[in-house]
C-alpha cells in the first residue's frame, strides 16, 4: 500500500488555522480511499520561524520538502517582519524558485452567485498559470545600494522557462475547454514579444487547442466585464500574481482562492491568501482555499485512489456552498474556521 508524505508547513498568522482544517478533512477522506495512506510531518518555517531562530526557511525544513511527495503549506509572511533592504520575508518563493516550481496554478471557480460582486458574475471557471521563477521576480533578491539615486529590476523571459510553462498550460487546456489566452504586454516590453513568440512556437504542438493574446490592462477589464470568456490564462510571474488576486476578487475574495506551484518533481499547495495576522486565532478565516488546495495536491499525487479522494473533497466543498449563509464572515457568513472543515469532513 503506497504511502504518501506530506510536509506541512503551517507558517504565520492564520496559516495554522486553516492549515488544521485541511488535514482535518485529509483525516477524514483517507478511510474511504482503498490501499492510499498519508504520512504528515509538519515543518517550521515563516517569519515567526525567523523570530524565533534566525532563519525563515530552514534547512532541516528545505531538506524535507525536497523528499516529501507533497508539500502543504498554510500562509507565509508577517507585515512588520522583513529584511534590512525593506522586504517582506517569502520563504514560500524560496521554495518555488529553489525547487523549480515553474508553474503557479490559480483556478477560479465561482461557487455560488451570491459570493461575486459581479451582477454577471454566473459561469466563472477559469485557471491563471503564473510562471513562478523568474519574470520581474527574478531580481527580488539584487542588494540595494543605500542612498542610491535608482533601484532597477530586473524582468528576465527565458526559452526554458517559458516552453515548460505553456506546455503545462496547453496540457491544461486540453483537459479543460481547449483554449489558452495569452496575456503579455507585447505591445511595448521587448521581453514581451519574445515570450508571444516562444507562446507561438508552443502552440504550433498543440492544434486542436485554440491559442490567443490579451494584453495585461485589456485583461483586467475583461476578468470584470466578462470573465466567461476565459478558459486558461498563462502569463509572467508579476501579471499572474496580480491578475490572480483580480479574479480571486469576483469569486468571493481570497479565501476562495486555492493554489499549486508545481514542477517537474516536487510541488507545494496552498491558499492564495497572505497570513493575515489581524485574525489569526480569531476562528473566522476562511478554510476553504486550503481545503481546495488540499484537493488539489492529492489529485497532483500519482495514484487513482487519490484521484479519487480529490472530487470527494471538491464534490463536499461545491455542497457547501450551495447555502450561501454556511459561509465565514468574508463571505457574508457567521460560521467559523472549524466549523467549515467539519462540515466538509462530515460531508465527503
């Protein structure tokens, strides 16, 4: 009986509460899978982990998540916690760009009308991939002189990068509604016009999938207007970690917003949302990006079983939202953290 071995790093502020919910509801489906078995250890790491012994991301803890089949991950990052040079800490790039998880998979779905506030708001299902490591991003970590008259930063586009990027994506769309849109700025970014080619040279290996452009500035227009026109958006790193925040907005905000950051071995799962430590502990997040993250990890692990589990946790989550008043306070809702997971848990 295959087992799997999942780290889970919990991280600051609400990352422990919604983080629990999930594995709550991973205890809960692991039973009713045949011949599956989950192993968690959990793992510091985060700006507390810094606080408290000088490092975000530690060793023993980059160590496990290289061995471990899977990564969990809660939220990352403390607004007053940051480097000399005025950066937030954001171990959770580390492990992208150390690990190579090129592709960051944001899918938006609308679970119930009353969660957008778009009056158009019905139909959204759409999924951004962000390319992950390098973009305006890759420079993040370049010193700043004190006192400079200028800082620049860097937006670097690679061939590699970008071909096992749209490749992801492309592979996406054929298992989806067969359309990938594009979203550069080639209009004016030299970088741009390079990534559009290489998009082109990508598309031409897959032709029953339809392949289009949308500028970033149309797109965000777009995403509000009329989002039922997108299937699968690929774009840099700075766009879709913009963009992704956009479209999390117009399905109920970012507790509705599941993540992956995948590779070609290793990848980690977690809610789009930051760690929020003004509620932390208060039992009012939503858990419900996490538990979808959840999902999307174990349909990620290689087994059908696990597969399986996944539309479980996915089915038991679309029921939950089919009453718009189970719903924590972001969503308009009185229930609380643990009462969301335990109604999944219960519901699978």
């Amino acid at each position: 009986m295959p087992t799997f071995s999942i780290a889970v790093l919990p991280g600051d502020g609400i990352g422990a509460d919604v983080t629990a919910e999930a594995v709550r509801v991973l205890n809960a489906v692991q039973p009713k899978l045949k011949d599956v078995s989950f192993s968690l250890t959990e793992y510091p790491c985060g700006a507390g982990e810094f606080l408290r012994g000088g490092d975000p991301l530690p060793a023993a803890t980059m160590d496990a998540c290289r061995k471990a089949d899977a990564i969990l991950l809660g939220a990352m990052g403390l607004p007053d916690v940051r480097w000399p040079d005025g950066r937030e800490m954001a171990p959770q790039l580390d492990l992208r760009e150390v690990m190579e998880l090129y592709a960051g998979v944001r899918p938006i779905r609308l679970y119930h009308p009353a969660h957008s506030p778009l009056k158009n708001g019905g139909g959204i299902d759409l999924v951004i991939y962000r390319e992950n490591t390098e973009g305006l991003f890759y420079s993040r970590k370049n010193p700043r002189q004190a006192g400079a008259a200028e800082v620049l930063d860097q937006l670097r586009v690679s061939r590699r990068g970008s071909e096992r990027l749209f490749r992801a994506a492309f592979r996406h769309a054929e298992r989806r509604r067969g359309l990938v849109t594009l979203i550069d700025k080639a209009n004016v970014l030299p970088s741009m016009a390079y990534f559009r080619e290489i998009f082109d040279e990508i598309a031409a290996e897959f032709p029953h999938v339809k392949a289009e452009y949308c500028y970033v500035d149309a797109c965000a227009l777009y995403l509000v207007q009329r989002p039922q026109r997108f299937d699968v958006l690929v774009t840099e790193n700075m766009f879709g970690d913009i963009l992704s925040d956009l479209a999390a907005g117009i399905v109920g905000g970012m507790g509705m917003a599941p993540s992956g950051d995948i590779g070609d071995r290793n990848a980690v799962f977690q809610p789009s949302h930051g760690s929020a430590p003004d509620i932390a502990g208060k039992g009012i997040a939503n858990p419900l990006a996490t538990i979808l993250s959840l999902a999307m990890m174990i349909e990620w692990l290689p087994s059908e079983e696990t597969k399986r589990g996944a539309k479980m946790i996915n089915q038991a989550v679309e029921r939950c939202c089919e009453d718009p008043s189970r719903a924590t306070p972001d969503l308009g809702g009185k229930w609380t953290t643990a009462q969301i997971g335990e109604w999944v848990a219960a519901n699978l």
